[in-house]
C-alpha cells in the first residue's frame, strides 16, 4: 500500500499502516492483509532447435552406446549446486540417442 497524500510506501505497525515520510496513519483491514503468490514452472531445455543445427556444435570421436557409432556431438550443463561439476551430454550423429556423463 502507498500513502495517498505522499506516494510513499506505508509500513505496518500496531495494527495500522503508517507513512514514514508524511505521518498519514490508516487502519489495517480484512482487504490489506499481504498475499504471496509462488508459482514454478518447469523450463524445458533446448539445445538444438533448428535442423541442421547440430553441424556447428563441437563433436567428439566417443562411441555410441546404442548403434556403436563412434562420432557424437557434446555440450555441458550445470544441472546440480554452482560448487558441483557439470553434466557432459553426448549427442550420437548417427542414430541421434542422447546420454550424459558425470565428472
């Protein structure tokens, strides 16, 4: 709430709200009281968006779990705490199969 006299914010006290700067005094009531609205979206993470894409990334000779091939693009993210490593994740160029390996 802002004082209307002063544009100030009025601070709470003793169950009124008060204006530091002007004095102006108002009685807290049912409509005043403080809400908190929290709200979480999960953000999904993109690394290649576009087709083709893919040939600018840096590659690596690594091979493939999946169909054995031995070339696979690779980027990091840092998935945990700032003070832990980061995530290395391998994209295979031939199949497209995507895994991860932690430090």
């Amino acid at each position: 709430m802002f004082c209307p006299e002063c544009k100030t914010m009025l601070m709470s006290s003793a169950g009124q709200l008060k204006c530091r700067k002007c004095g102006y005094i108002r009685k807290i009531e049912g409509a005043d009281q403080m809400k908190r609205k929290v709200s979480r979206s999960e953000n999904e993470i993109v690394i290649v968006e576009e087709e083709g894409q893919e040939k600018t990334m840096p590659t690596i000779q690594i091979k493939c779990p999946k169909c054995e091939n031995n070339l696979a693009i690779w980027w990091l993210r840092q998935l945990r705490a700032a003070d832990e490593s980061e995530v290395r994740f391998f994209r295979c160029t031939e199949c497209g199969h995507t895994w991860r390996q932690y430090d």
